[in-house]
C-alpha cells in the first residue's frame, strides 16, 4: 500500500511539473502579437494591393471604413480611428525602392524589439516594432519613399499592422 501512495504522489508532482514547465513556455501576449505582426506583413506585402479609395495631394490610397483624415501637414497625412492616430508619410526625394528611411531607423537598431525587412515587386520594405512601455508599442510600416507610423497595444497590434500594411501597400503616386 505504501508503494502505491509513493507512486501516486511521484505521478501527481511529475504532472504538476510538467503543467508548470508548459505554463512557462508558453508565448507571452507580446511575442503572439509581434510574431502574427510580422506574419500580416508578410501576406500583405506579397498580395494585391487595395484599390486607392483616398486622394491626398499627389498620393493616392486605400483608406480603411472607420479611418478619417484628421489633418494634413508637408508630405504627412493624419489618420485617426477609434482615438488612435496614424501618420502617414512619404518623401517625395525618395524612390519607390529606396532604403533611406529603413537606414535612418537602423541608426537606433537596439530601440527596437523587432527588425522585420522584405523585398517585394522591386520595393524594400520594412516593420519596425518599439515598446515604449509595459503594454504600448510604436509601429512603423514603411515600403521605399512611404512610412506610416502609429501608437498601438498589444491587443491592437496585429490590427494595426494589417490596416498600416494595407495602407502602405496600396499607395501610388500621380507624378
């Protein structure tokens, strides 16, 4: 009887460990979004671009339902939804194909929790990932001359990077 009291407590602390070492390898939150992020990027930069529904000086592009222009300012549109704020930006000086913005942010490498680059269609591009605290993170998105760069949660992250992907992947100059 004893063995088998020995036994039952070996099995009960062994599947008690066990659960306890899945709990901890488990993905934290931050690491599920960054990575599903840098998925989105992906897919979206490899598929058909949205049609352009949204015309801003010489820049056309998709606008998502819900997302307004709040503002427009040199070579830099506002964008806001639900109380978050995108910045949509574009160097006219640049190519479509350029690095220069993705050589700026890599002056400061170490600020940034994910380095994400591609190449599509003959365009650079890029996903930057900054957490400025426990639970807020800044998003950049950038293909060649275009950068849109937002304030975002961990929750809401994957969303803004699907909508500032589709954002950026859509947009076409008439020049």
């Amino acid at each position: 009887m004893n063995h088998l009291v020995a036994f039952r407590s070996v099995v009960i602390t062994s599947t008690l460990f066990i659960l306890l070492l899945l709990v901890a390898i488990q993905p934290v939150p931050e690491l599920k979004a960054v990575t599903t992020a840098r998925d989105y990027v992906d897919v979206i930069f490899k598929g058909e671009r949205k049609g352009a529904n949204t015309v801003v000086d010489e820049m056309e592009f998709y606008l998502p339902t819900g997302m307004v222009i709040e503002g427009e300012l040199e070579f830099n549109t506002i964008l806001e939804q639900n109380g978050q704020w995108f910045i949509l930006f574009y160097n006219p000086q640049e190519k479509q194909y350029s690095r220069s913005l993705f050589k700026a942010a890599m002056r400061d490498r170490e600020k940034y929790i994910l380095v994400h680059s591609f190449k599509t269609n003959n365009k650079f591009g890029y996903l930057h990932v900054m957490q400025l605290n426990e639970n807020d993170y800044e998003i950049v998105v950038s293909v060649g001359k275009v950068k849109m760069t937002t304030k975002t949660t961990t929750n809401e992250m994957t969303n803004s990077v699907k909508q500032m992907s589709e954002i950026v992947h859509s947009v076409t100059f008439n020049n």
